[in-house]
C-alpha cells in the first residue's frame, strides 16, 4: 500500500510539474491533456500579436541619446530571463537563451549580427562554432597519431553553451523626449547573450564573450510568443517581449554615445567599480532630469 501512495505522488508530481507552466484552461480542463490548451473562443479573444510601435517622426524627437547597458542575472529581479535553465523539464516554458537561438537556429530570427551597431551579419553557421566545442582525449590522440582515421565516441569530448551558461545580456536602447506627446519614452534596439568562450568554460578563469546581437523589433514576434513565468497570477504568464519593452527588469549603464567614439564607462574611470556605478547613476538621471526640466520656469 505504501509503495502505491510513493507511486501515486510521483504520477502527480509530473503531471502538476508539467502543467504548472501552462496554467491556461486549467479550471475547465476535463483531463490533465487539456491543461494548457485555449479554446477557439480565447484565442480569438486573445487577440494575441506584440504591441506595435508608434511612428516617431525625427522631427518630434526633442532630446535623444542611445545606452548601452547590462543586465546582470544573478540579481533576483531578473530571473524571469534567466531560468528555466533545465529545457527537459516537460513544459513549454523556455529561458530567453533558449528562445533566440532556438529562433536563430530555425530562421524565425534573421536579423543577427556581430556588434550593436548592425554593422556585419551572421549567420547560425557563424555562431554555431561559440555554441560548442568538440574536442579529442589524449588517448584518442594516440590512435590518430598511429594511423586510424577515425575515432569512438568514447574518446571525443564535447561541451555545449546552455541557459545556465549565460550570465549577463546586453542591451541597447534610445531614449527620446516625445514632443509631440510631452513624454519621456525608450525604444529598445538591440540585445546580446554574454556566455564564456566554449574554449575556457571549463577553466578557473572564463572569458566571456558577446555571443551576437539581435535586432529588437525584427524579433518582437518570436519573443511575444515565448512565456516567462509570472509569479502574482500562472494563468497569465507575460511574454519576453513584454518584460523587455516595459523595462521589467534591472540594469545597469556601461556606455553612452558620445563624442569619444562611444568609449565605454571604464575607459574613463578605471580601477574603481564604485566609481563607474556612481558615472552610471550619472548618466541615467541625466536623462531622467530633461523630461523633469522641460517643467521648470
């Protein structure tokens, strides 16, 4: 009898694992199948497509300056990016990680490039060789030398970059007084995976590396269909497109364009972290005190 209530908890410790990501219909479900699946009359009440942008004309852009910064994903408020880090968990939730490459890898994401200013594209064949490394053990060495052409599996190593590889996103966004509207708003252009270098990972000391950038709004779409977990309500989980566009998230400034060829905030406080937050904070309320100026007399 025993063995039968540890066999039950398990069965229902999968199955509410599995559908606790999927939250949708979960009130009307008939079986644990329909869990997670939205009748024809949600999805046509969902009308479920990303919020489009407005059209800006330059000529109602009063003051704009473009940022770049970085969010850090081992602050607590920036989970939702990062996890679920396990993509085998049965569910359909994915980390943001798993979403632009899985995208990039499928061609649903085409506008990938090398730097934030979208200067060279690449493509999957191009980032493929940052994803993994495939490397020979020194006995599989040995066999090679001695005039094998091929190997086992036994004797080839090989790691792959995951989610849980990944510790910080960069990002790059324009923010611009809206005359037109009076207001303050921020249009967010670019972001980039910062992951070690396959070829140090399993190093003491990692390089970290800009994996690529993406054009933001060429991939709205794929992020709007993507759910991260909402903690306050499962039922309703928000898209990453939503939890970008909304600034749902902390970061912090690293470099803004200026006249220095857009030198980066270390390049000019160097050897003082405190320092560099302090120059961040700087810039951001510099921002933040043009929209509060604009009603001063």
């Amino acid at each position: 009898m025993k063995n039968v209530k540890n066999v039950l908890l398990v069965v229902f410790s999968v199955v509410w694992s599995g559908a606790s990501f999927a939250q949708s219909n979960l009130l009307n479900a008939k079986t644990p199948s329909e869990i997670g699946l939205k009748t024809p009359a949600q999805l046509i009440s969902d009308n479920d497509k990303p919020l489009a942008y407005g059209y800006v004309h330059d000529r109602d852009i009063l003051m704009g300056k473009t940022v770049w910064e970085i969010i850090d994903l081992s602050e607590r408020i920036n989970f939702p990016l990062y996890f679920p880090i396990d993509e085998n968990l049965g569910s359909d939730r994915r980390s943001l990680y798993n979403v632009l490459t899985t995208a990039v890898k499928n061609g649903k994401i085409t506008e990938v490039y090398s730097d934030s200013y979208f200067n060279t594209k690449k493509s999957f064949r191009d980032i493929e060789a940052s994803l993994s490394r495939v490397d020979t053990t020194d006995a599989g060495r040995e066999q090679i030398n001695a005039g094998r052409k091929s190997v086992s599996e036994e004797y080839i190593l090989r790691s792959d970059l995951t989610a849980q590889d990944v510790t910080q996103y960069k990002i790059k966004g324009f923010w611009y007084f809206d005359k037109r509207q009076s207001e303050l708003k921020y249009r967010l252009l670019g972001i980039c995976p910062v992951t070690p270098d396959v070829y140090t990972m399993n190093n003491d000391e990692k390089d970290y590396i800009e994996l690529f950038w993406i054009f933001f709004p060429s991939a709205r779409t794929v992020l709007h269909e993507a759910k991260s977990f909402n903690d306050k309500n499962s039922s309703m989980p928000v898209s990453f497109d939503q939890i970008l566009n909304s600034r749902r998230f902390n970061s912090v400034i690293y470099k803004e364009e200026n006249v220095y060829g857009d030198r980066e905030i270390k390049d000019y406080m160097k050897d003082n972290a405190q320092n560099q937050l302090l120059e961040s904070e700087r810039v951001k309320e510099k921002i933040r005190n043009f929209e509060s100026d604009m009603w001063n007399y």
